[in-house]
C-alpha cells in the first residue's frame, strides 16, 4: 500500500470537495482526522459524488469506519459529543451496483432513494439495500419519504398497504 502522506494538494488536481487525482488514482483528504487515503479502483475521469455515495464508471462506493477504528463521535469535557478526530475512515466499493448508472432519484437535503440500471436503493446503516418487489422504470419520488412503482407504495423500504391508483399524501 503506498503512503500519501507526502503528498501536498496544491500539486495534485482537485476533483471536487477534498478528493484529488494523483497519477491515475483518487485521494481524499481528511483534515479532521489527519488522513490521506486512495478510493480503491476508483477512476479519476468519472468519479463524482451522488448525494451522500460516489461513483465512477465502475463502481459505486461510500464512506464507513475501518473495522479497528475508534468510534466515530465522542464526548467532550462539556458533555457535547463530537466528531472523534481518532476515528479512522475508509471508502469501499458497494458491492452488485452498476457505477454508470447509478445516480440519486430526487436530490435534497433528504435524499432517501438512488438508482441504478439494475433496481432502486435506499440508505440503510449507512449501506445501500436494494428494494424488493420494485419496478425500477416506474419508480417514482413522490416526497415526505414515500416513493411509488405501478404496483406498491412505499416508505423507505417497507411497502405499504395502499392502493397506488387511490391515495393521497397530505402537506
């Protein structure tokens, strides 16, 4: 594994936010936690960020702790917890998920559910979880955490007892 530690970001090319091109591999920079670490696999020409995952032409990935990290947020002498500087991060690569296509359906502050050209996701401790029964070319966002295929409506990932050709969601 090489060490980038040496490395200074004003040599390197920004991709967006704290990830960098150095060769042909992507960096992050991690100020709090004092970390510099390759994406594995990742492609420096496609690599973007989609709402809280990334992507690249080959792959989906998001951000986890290593397994022999510190916990992630800790208290202070105040009684306020707070983001654990000890805390070692790590992006891997999300198994099964096409890279190209995946993207967000909705983006907003509460973006809930992503797709590729295989099926639709939503974030589950952190990880993508596929939604069973689901029609991808009929999914639709439709707001307040419910989405919608031709045949279920759904929140989150629980499919509920509604019929999809009469409902309405209140404001």
């Amino acid at each position: 594994m090489e060490l980038f530690t040496t490395l200074k970001r004003e040599d390197l090319k920004r991709l967006f936010d704290n990830f960098y091109q150095y060769r042909d591999k992507v960096l992050q920079f991690r100020d709090y936690t004092k970390q510099v670490f390759e994406v594995p696999k990742a492609d420096p020409d496609t690599f973007r960020k989609v709402s809280g995952f990334f992507a690249d032409k080959n792959h989906v990935y998001r951000e986890c702790l290593q397994d022999d990290s510190p916990v992630n947020t800790i208290v202070n002498a105040y009684g306020h917890r707070m983001n654990n500087p000890e805390a070692k991060w790590q992006i891997v690569i999300v198994d099964g998920l096409d890279g190209k296509s995946f993207n967000y359906i909705q983006d907003k502050y509460d973006t809930v559910y992503w797709k590729d050209k295989n099926g639709i996701y939503i974030r589950k401790n952190g990880d993508l979880k596929a939604l069973e029964n689901v029609d991808p070319k009929s999914f639709q966002y439709l707001n307040f955490l419910y989405g919608k295929d031709d045949q279920h409506i759904y929140y989150e990932d629980q499919i509920l007892p509604i019929d999809v050709n009469d409902y309405s969601l209140d404001q």
